[in-house]
C-alpha cells in the first residue's frame, strides 16, 4: 500500500482511481465495506483503489479545544488497511482554506483534479465541503457533471445499531467492549511507546508497561480489564490497568493524569520505549483505592488469576 501524504506536497501518479471518502476514525465494519467496495472496483476496473481521509481530523481545525476524541491513529489506521488490498491511502493536509471550501470547490479541486475520480464510495451520512453542507445527493449531481459514478453505501447495522464512529465513542467511554467489539469488527486498542514508571509494579512483583494516552485519543472507563498485547508481531495474555491508580497516587505529579499500566503474563524482557499495542478484551473491576500496597498486591494476585483463566479458555481472542 502506497501511502500519500499531503502536508509534504506529494504528488498522484495515477490517470483515474477508485476513491473511498471519509474520515474513517476506527475503520470499523461500516468503513470496512466502503474499503472492501473499492477494492473490489479496482479489480474489475483495473484502476487503483484509493482511501481518501485527513490526517488531522476536520475538527481539529474546525472545533479547536472542543473536538471528540478520535478512536484510531494515523499509524493505527495505516497498520489496519496495510493488511488490505488497498493501493493507496492519501492522508491530506485539512487547513484552514479546507475548513472554508464549498462543496463543489471541493469536489472540482480534491475529488476531480487531485484524485482523478472515475468512480466514488462513501456512506449514506457522508457529508463534505463548508460546514459539513455537501450531501450524498450534491455528490451524485456533481459526478454526473464531471463524468465520475457514485456509489452510496447504505447504513450498516451491528444487531440492532447502526454502525457510525459516535457509536462507537460512546460504547468505549461506556465501557461497553463488547458492543465496541462487533461495531469496530476487531477489539479496540490503544498503542504507544512503553515508558519508565514509579515501578510500583516491580516491587509487588507485577511489573507493568506504561503508556500514557494521547489526550486527544477516546479511553475506557477507569478499572482493571483482561488484555491482549502485540509485542514485536506476537501477542501475550495482559492484564490493564486504566486510571489513575489511587493506592500509590500521591507519587504521581499529576493525579488526575489516566495511565494505562500493563502486566504482561510470564514475561520478563524490558521494554522501555517499545511500541505495544494493547487490545482491550473484557473489564474485570472497577479501579478502587485500597488502604495499603499490600491490600493492592493481594487483589492483584486474584486479578491475574482471573486473566489467566480468560486465557486458559480462550475466551473472546
């Protein structure tokens, strides 16, 4: 997968493409037919199925200081669609002169002349241009008039919900991981670079990797959860920890500060400024203040011997 990205100028080589629009936060089941559309397309076609997205999300210059937090990375989302047979993922630039653009200026500059549309894929909610005023039925006018086809996915339904990345949001700051899992289609997880801690981990004989999630990315609810954690192309049992760790707060400088502390069963490597990902597969407790670290390692034990029992089963992996 070729990826493109538009802050440093990169240039198109293609005549004409297949282009999936969207913001594409999660790539959940609702994204993954619009991708598996286009690809599809691009085999019949023989033309080069391409993603189209931003690599800030729109609301981060539109609502600054008040945007939702998003679900995926951009490094999340490469890694996702690089195990596609998507061709291309262009990640532009949304600036300011973005945030102004009509829709079919939109559509003319990005859509016709930088993209090289022969045939488009969006959602059946796909909104474009200033204000979010574009609609499915404007993009269908303007691709009769510059000569590309349109194909609007219809909504796509998880039980009873339909899909939509909000949704999403919602179940995760819920708590809801199962709900979370059948909407995404894959666990939900978060990534980053394992950092030293206060290593009261070690000294209970749970040494833990810590990571500190970006403020901008959704989070769970404080408490303890079951994990998977992909480690150099392998995955291990975990248990997490998200929150603030109240037993041992007062060392940390800022106690309102939400880590996520894991513990990686039978394992004993140090890791420091590692990438990991840890997939979020069940929540075993609330995260609670206990009176001292020994009450904190006895419950820790029962803990990781409810993971281990998780584990043993194979349950949700």
């Amino acid at each position: 997968m070729k990826i493109i990205l538009g802050n440093k100028n990169e240039k198109l080589n293609e005549k004409q493409t297949i282009v999936g629009l969207g913001n594409f936060d999660g790539i959940h089941i609702g994204h993954a037919t619009i991708i598996n559309t286009i690809i599809n397309y691009s085999k019949i076609t023989g033309l080069k199925s391409l993603v189209y997205t931003f690599e800030r999300h729109p609301e981060s210059v539109i609502r600054r200081g008040i945007m939702k937090p998003i679900i995926t990375t951009n490094k999340q989302k490469i890694e996702i669609l690089a195990k596609t047979e998507l061709d291309i993922l262009y990640l532009d630039d949304f600036t300011d002169e973005f945030s102004t653009m009509d829709a079919a200026t939109f559509v003319k500059k990005v859509v016709v002349d930088k993209l090289r549309a022969k045939h488009v894929v969006v959602g059946y909610n796909y909104r474009f241009g200033y204000k979010g005023k574009g609609t499915v039925d404007e993009l269908r006018s303007l691709g009769e008039e510059y000569g590309f086809g349109i194909t609007i996915i219809p909504p796509i339904k998880s039980g009873r919900m339909v899909v939509s990345s909000s949704l999403i949001r919602q179940k995760i700051a819920e708590g809801d991981i199962d709900s979370a899992y059948n909407l995404l289609g894959r666990h939900f997880s978060i990534t980053g670079f394992v950092q030293p801690g206060k290593r009261i981990g070690h000294q209970l004989g749970v040494p833990t990797a810590n990571i500190h999630p970006k403020p901008y990315l959704i989070l769970p609810p404080n408490g303890v959860y079951y994990t998977k954690t992909l480690l150099h192309d392998k995955l291990y049992s975990s248990i997490t920890n998200m929150g603030v760790n109240p037993t041992v707060n007062y060392k940390n400088p800022d106690p309102t500060e939400r880590i996520m502390e894991t513990h990686i069963l039978n394992f004993d490597q140090n890791i420091y400024n590692e990438y990991i990902e840890v997939f979020f597969i069940k929540k075993i407790r609330d995260e609670k203040k206990f009176a001292n670290t020994d009450e904190l390692a006895v419950q820790l034990a029962m803990d990781i011997e409810q993971v281990e029992k998780y584990s043993n089963f194979g349950y949700n992996t």
